[in-house]
C-alpha cells in the first residue's frame, strides 16, 4: 500500500516539476512550487515508514522503554542497640534482619574522636541510620573498625586509653544518672518521694530533668520512655 502511493506521489511530483518549467507566471509558479514541496514532504514521510518497518522485520533491536525509577527507600533511625567494652575496645552490638546480605559499601562506619556513626542502606528496602554522639571519651578513629554478621553489625571503637573502664557509653548518659542521682538524694531529703508509689516520684523527677536539660539529655530520656513503654507492652503491663 505505501509504495503504491509513493509510485503516485512521485509521478504527481514528477508532473508538477514539468508544469513549473513551462509556467511563465510567477504566481502559478508559487502555487505550483507550495505543492512541490508538500508533496515532497509526503514523499519523505512514506520513505522513512517504509525503511523503520523494514528494520523490524529484519529484526532490528525495538528501543526499550526507559525502566521504572526505583522505590523510594526510607531512613529509619536505629535507637535499640547494645554495648560492651574491652581492654582496648568499646563494642557496639546493632541487630538487623537481613544485614548480612547488603554489601560491604552499603555498611558504612563513621567514626570521629566523640562520636560513631552507623548507616545501613538498602536492607529491607530501607535505610538505617545510628547515630553515638558525645562519647564518655576519645576513640582512636583510624583504628576503629566494623563487622558484618548474620543479622548484626559489630562495631569495634578503639580506646584512646587502654584499660580505662567506661562507666557509661557517652557523657550525656553519665550526666543524666548524677542529675538523677543528685535530684533523688534531694527529693528523699525534701520528703518528695512517695514511698506508696515510688515509680511516679521517679517519673515526676525524670519531668524535671527533661525541663531543665539540654537537646541530648531530652533525647536520652525521651528514648528511655520509650523503651520502658515498649518493654511494658511486650510484657503485658
């Protein structure tokens, strides 16, 4: 059907070329050369249909439609972890379905001298992040180190001082248990504590601490209601 119909555009052209030749007036010579060139436009058009069916069938490659962008993943911050601490190691323990399948480049260890940061990408189509801030005190950043587990990461903090013995693992968590030690010793003192009910004394004195305290010191008590909450659910409370 399309070379038929390019057999008669061309002779149509072919005939309108002649015409143009013999035309003595400007003004057929513009109608006639307007039509010359849609028809030649036309002509074009068919030539290209024919060669792209052409291609196919003699199995040219069909461009592939551009893939799908991928699922957008989410960061979720990890806050339940555990720690313990050698001679010349302080040793974090973070637990993750599936870690063990990401790839080395996707776990990603950060350390600074008061500070580890821990991103996990890509694990159960999200991204894990842990962030340690305000260490008790100094890790050695070029000899810190994490491992990959079945379903956990291992962080390794090199001690600056050998042998010292963290009480705690960051400053803010040691600060927060003198001020509460401090704010229990005054309450007992000033008869504030219920001894009927001494839970809500701690938590009014928790309150105060929260009110008075600085950005980190309300995420530490923040994450440990949140943590007595959970467990009080698990336990049916």
């Amino acid at each position: 059907m399309a070379n038929t119909k390019l057999d008669e555009l061309t002779k149509d052209l072919d005939e309108l070329k002649q015409f143009s030749e013999k035309s003595l007036r400007k003004r057929i010579q513009g109608i006639l050369g307007v039509e010359i060139r849609k028809i030649e436009t036309e002509i074009i058009q068919i030539r290209d249909q024919i060669a792209a069916t052409s291609s196919t069938a003699a199995g040219a490659p069909v461009q592939q439609k551009p893939a799908p962008s991928q699922t957008k993943r989410y960061e979720v911050e990890l806050t339940n972890y555990g720690w313990d601490q050698s001679d010349k190691f302080i040793k974090l323990f973070v637990t993750l379905d599936g870690v063990h399948s990401a790839s080395e480049d996707d776990v990603l260890a950060i350390f600074n001298p008061s500070s580890i940061v821990l991103q996990i990408k890509g694990v159960n189509n999200k991204d894990f992040k842990l962030n340690i801030n305000n260490l008790l005190e100094s890790i050695d950043v070029e000899k810190s180190y994490r491992k990959i587990k079945t379903n956990m990461v291992t962080v390794y903090a090199k001690k600056v001082k050998e042998g010292s013995k963290w009480s705690h693992l960051t400053l803010t968590e040691q600060r927060l248990k003198t001020a509460k030690d401090n704010m229990l010793k005054d309450s007992a003192d000033d008869g504030e504590l219920d001894s009927k009910d001494p839970s809500a004394g701690l938590m009014n004195i928790m309150k105060k601490m929260y009110q008075s305290g600085d950005a980190e010191t309300k995420r530490m008590i923040s994450k440990a209601w949140t943590e007595g909450a959970e467990k009080k659910a698990e336990m049916g409370m």
